[in-house]
C-alpha cells in the first residue's frame, strides 16, 4: 500500500507541528498533495479509470479550501507550505 502509517507520520513530522499533528492545515494538504501525487500518476496509466478520476477532482477541491482557509488567516505560513511542496499558485 502506497500510504502507510509510517507514510503519514513521517509527512506529519515533516510539515506539521510534530508527529501528532494530523488536524493543522499545513499537514493535510501536505498529506493531500501526497495522495494527489500518487493518483495522478494511477491516472496517467489508466486514463479511463473515472472513479480514480473522480475522488482525484475532489482532493484538488478539499486542499484548495484548506489553502484558501490557510491564505485568509496567515499568510506567511501559506507562503512556506506552497513553497515547501513546490505548488502552483
């Protein structure tokens, strides 16, 4: 399996406050960008696969508010998550 419980703790100690941290913005759209990532290249190789395509659409949309929740309140830390995970703006 692609994302583990290891997978997470460690993209949680990464961009979050410590390995606990699963609820601030900054570790889910970490942990969204990672799933992201993966189904996207799940898309590539099978392009007729709509279901994939489908909960792809709405992880873009659920990291989308949570950067839009993060740009409204501070905008320093939305600064540092998009640059740290290298995201278009």
């Amino acid at each position: 399996m692609y994302l583990n419980s290891a997978k997470k703790v460690e993209i949680f100690e990464k961009y979050g406050q410590g390995a606990t941290d699963t609820g601030s913005a900054e570790s889910q759209i970490a942990l969204f960008s990672f799933r992201i990532k993966n189904l996207t290249e799940h898309m590539k190789q099978n392009r007729k696969d709509h279901s994939t395509e489908r909960s792809l659409t709405g992880l873009v949309g659920k990291r989308r508010a949570l950067l839009n929740y993060l740009k409204k309140r501070d905008i320093e830390r939305y600064r540092a998550i998009v640059k740290a995970l290298g995201l278009r703006k």
